[in-house]
C-alpha cells in the first residue's frame, strides 16, 4: 500500500510538473551566465525566449546581484552603446535571442564572483498583454564563453 502511494504521488507531480511547463507564458532555452572576471562586479546572462502571446519582459531578479536589468547593445555612431531597458518586447511564437553584443540581462554589484561550473538563480518577470505578471525561477549555469550555439546547455528548457 505504501508503495502504491508513493507511485500514485510520484505520477501526480510529474502530471501537475508538465501541466505547469505547458502553461508558462514563456519558454527560456540555453540559458547560461557568463563567468565574472577578478575586480568586476557585473556579468551579463543571455537565452533564448519564446512567448506563447504577445509578452515582455519586464524585469529580472537574482539574490546573487544588488540588481538586475534587461540591457540593449546598439551601435551608434561607430560606438558600442549600451542602455537598461524598460521592457523588452516579446511577439508571439518569435524566438527572442538574448546574446552577448545585443539583448542581455545585466547582474550589477555582484554579492560574489560568479564561477565557471556554478549556477546562479534568476527570476524573469513577464507581462501579457492584458498587464498580467507572471514569474518564471531558473537556476542558470555559469560558464567562461558562449555554450555551442547549436545545442541548448546542458538540454536545459523551461
């Protein structure tokens, strides 16, 4: 009998785990934080976001920084430029690229280095199009340059 709960138990939160994957607003693939360098206090986090329905992402959380903002690179007048911003724009079914030299997730006054083989946790605040929040916590992995672009890291999906 008391294998036959925990069976029963078991399969509920695998049925209710998948029932939630398949509700979030947003899937994130690839995630990965870039290792921090001796001195800096700031590191940038990229991914991959695909919206169900016209998002944004509206903020990002982590205990690991002081803060954490969603950032733009542009060139402008032959200069890297780079700007917190408000919301970034997610349309619906459109894959979003978070990368190194264009939309990324700026970690500012890091509380400690972030080591290449760690994690870090990271929350993604979103907004739908009627100003519903919603939430997704990931656990990022921590590497020293760019995971191979034709996989995800690690398999890693929300």
């Amino acid at each position: 009998m008391k294998k036959l709960f925990h069976t029963a138990a078991l399969v509920g939160a695998l049925i209710s785990g998948a029932a939630l994957a398949q509700t979030a607003p947003v899937e994130v693939d690839g995630a990965w934080a870039r290792a921090s360098t001796a001195g800096r206090k700031v590191t940038g986090v990229f991914m991959r976001l695909t919206a169900k329905a016209d998002s944004r992402l509206v903020g990002v959380e982590s205990p690991a920084a002081g803060s954490a903002e969603v950032h733009a690179m542009k060139l402008e007048d032959g200069i890297m430029k780079m700007r917190a911003l408000p919301a970034l724009d997610l349309p619906a079914g459109q894959t979003v690229e978070l990368k190194p030299g264009s939309y990324h997730v700026m970690l500012l006054d890091l509380k400690a280095p972030l080591v290449q083989d760690s994690t870090v946790p990271i929350t993604l605040v979103f907004q739908d199009a009627k100003a519903a929040q919603s939430r997704i916590g990931l656990s990022v992995p921590v590497r020293s340059a760019a995971p191979d672009a034709a996989s995800p890291v690690d398999g890693h999906k929300h």
